[in-house]
C-alpha cells in the first residue's frame, strides 16, 4: 500500500522547543478506528514539536479494519506506541483526539501520564462524561472542529472553548490543477462525490435517488453524463436500497483505503453533503467538509451551511441557492468552465494553508506555558 507522504508546513514557529525546553514531553491518543482525518493534519501542524511527541494507537492500527489508516499518518517522525502498553511515561502534555469515544476506556493510561496540560478536541458537545475530562490534570484546554460546535461545547460546559481546524493536504496521485482546460471536465474530473458511513442517518440517499430520477431525461444525455455521474463512497451495512434505473449514474466505492479514497474524492468535481440531520449545522461536525479541505474538492454547499462553517465562504465552495435543489446545483456546476471551477480548488487551497497558520499559532500558544514550566523546573534542578 501506498504511504500518502510527508508535506512540508511552510510555517516554522516562533517557539523554539528544541532550545527553550528540550526535555518537554508530549502524548497523543487516537486508540479508536476513526477520526484519522484529524490526527493526520495535527500530526501536520505538530511537525515542529515531533521530537517531543509520541502517538498512542489502538494495536490494531495496521489492520485491514482500520482502512489503510497507518499509511495516512506513518509519515510523522514520533514515537509510535500502543494505548494497551504497559510502559506508561509522564507527559506535560496531553492532546486527546476522541475523548468522547474512548476516555474511560484508557483512563488508567491518561491517568499514570499526570500531565500538566490537556488539550482535548471533542466531538459531542453534551457528551456526559465532561466532568472526568476537565479533571485530568491542571489545566484543560477544550477545542472542537469548528466554531458552530465550539459555541455549542462553551454554551453546555460553561467553560471558555475555541476551535481548531488542522488538515492534512493530501498528495493526490494525479494533480487536475495542472492539466489543459480540456482535459479538466470529464477527464481528470468527474462526477460528485458523497462520502461516510452508509447509514441514512448521516445523508439522505433516498432523497438524492428521487432527485436524479427526477433529471433522468437530462443525465441520459450523453454530453452531460460524460461529466454528471454521483460516485458515493462509505462503509457499513448496506442501506442504499439504490433503484435499478438509475444505477447507470451512481458508482458505490465501499470500504476503500484512504489513499483511493482521497483519491477517488480528488477527482470528483464536488462533494455533496446531503446531511440528513440539522445536528451538523448546530453542534456536529461533518466530515464532508474536513475531506474537502484534505483534497481540495468543493463543497456543494446550502446557506445554513456556511452560516454553521463560517470560515467557508462563496469563494470555497459551489453555493447551492435557496430555490435550487442539490441536482440543480450539481448540474449547473456541471456548465461551469473548467477555468472557474479550478479557481475555487485554488481557493479551497489557500484555506487550508489559513487554518493550519491559525491551528499552528494556536498550538504554539498552548505549548508555551509547560514548555516555559519544563525551562524554569530544569534550570532549578541544575541549581
């Protein structure tokens, strides 16, 4: 399998750990089989500090049921371990990937840490066991995704929370940026592409079926459906019931590795979310939109959506207007020129170089004050 490869940050800090604190420490949990997405780009905007880090990973982290995952993030130069060792070192920080997944099941582990600092990026804002989180050690730091669900966490935890939105820019294997305009649109690029676990509780599929069956006269017509096609791509059970006469237009990826699927995604022409709850507008975060900072594909996106997401705006993505539904929008996409839709890739680009400057600053910020605690405990150890 293909490992997706180191990318330079182009960002170097203003704190510099390696003389200033030497000694500092610091652990990463991730032990469940999801949310590499976020590992991988704080694992991105961490390469300053890797000499200090160690990765906790579920032991089976390199198997088939993790998708390829160790090939997303094997590129980092830390310290690889296992959240089942039974070597535990101190840390004087700690930054907890999924908290609300896993935080009781290695509470021994985090507990035998005592770090100084805790930085946790939690995912369910009402998530019950908050309490045991704030208490595991001095000083916690709370952090989401985005600033909708951040608002959220502040609001039920009563306690001052920010945002982070790190991402890994994935290495494509072909790049659609660099090829002539006429070999972009049903060539390098083609079709939409939704993407998560195949449940409608995340994303409408009975919905979007109803919506090509209702355009099915137009995507038969050979000229559009060289560029119209929905490429979906996810796990579990399968719940598509996807109709037979439309099949023809809708190719289903299932369980591809990371590298495919990134892949896969990189060259679809945007990615839809078709969220099936408004949770994702009020105190989720959808995973839709992080995939499309990772390979630069637009979004197809309503205004709640960028009301919720606010660091996206009409330049980053394709806007889907209030009287369109998402087949219109993809279909009028679909005639965009070749020129204009790789403006917004280039866009979504430069976006994402912004939230990794703001997740580095930020980090860099939470760093300074064990770092600064590891400098003034070393020097009065030598005195």
């Amino acid at each position: 399998v293909e490992v997706i490869g180191r990318v330079p940050l182009g960002y170097t800090p203003q704190l510099d750990t390696s003389t200033e604190c030497p000694g500092l420490r610091i652990a990463i949990i991730n032990g469940v089989n999801f949310h590499f997405e976020v590992l991988s780009g704080l694992l991105h905007v961490m390469q300053p500090y890797e000499k200090h880090v160690d990765v906790y990973l579920s032991p089976f982290s390199r198997t088939a049921n993790f998708d390829g995952a160790w090939d997303l993030i094997r590129w980092a130069e830390v310290g690889w371990t296992r959240t089942d060792t039974k070597v535990i070192r101190t840390y004087d920080i700690l930054i907890l990937v999924s908290p609300d997944y896993e935080l009781l099941a290695h509470e021994a582990l985090t507990k035998k840490m005592q770090p100084r600092l805790t930085i946790a990026i939690v995912h369910n804002p009402s998530w019950e066991h908050l309490p045991k989180l704030l208490a595991l050690s001095p000083k916690v730091e709370l952090l989401s995704l985005s600033p909708h669900v951040a608002d959220a966490l502040a609001r039920i935890s009563k306690r001052p929370t920010n945002w982070m939105l790190a991402v890994y820019p994935v290495p494509m294997l072909m790049d659609c940026m660099v090829m002539p305009p006429k070999q972009v649109l049903g060539m390098c690029l083609r079709g939409f592409a939704m993407q998560g676990k195949f449940s409608n509780l995340r994303r409408n599929y009975s919905n979007m079926w109803r919506q090509v069956r209702e355009k099915l006269t137009i995507v038969n017509d050979p000229q559009v459906s060289k560029i119209f096609h929905l490429n979906v791509l996810g796990k579990g059970p399968d719940r598509l019931a996807l109709p037979v006469d439309i099949d023809r237009h809708v190719t289903v990826y299932r369980r591809l590795q990371y590298r495919a699927f990134y892949d896969t995604i990189a060259r679809s022409v945007g990615l839809v979310p078709s969220l099936a709850s408004d949770r994702y507008f009020t105190d989720k975060f959808s995973s839709t939109v992080m995939t499309s900072l990772n390979t630069a594909t637009p979004v197809l996106a309503i205004p709640k959506l960028l009301k919720a997401y606010t660091f996206l705006n009409a330049s980053t993505v394709f806007e889907q207007k209030a009287d369109e539904s998402e087949m219109d929008a993809m279909l009028r996409v679909a005639s965009m020129t070749p020129v204009d839709i790789l403006q917004v890739r280039r866009n979504l680009i430069a976006l994402r170089n912004e939230l990794n400057q703001r997740a580095s600053t930020l980090l860099e910020a939470f760093i300074a004050g064990p770092c600064k605690a590891k400098a003034v405990g070393s020097a009065a150890a030598a005195a």
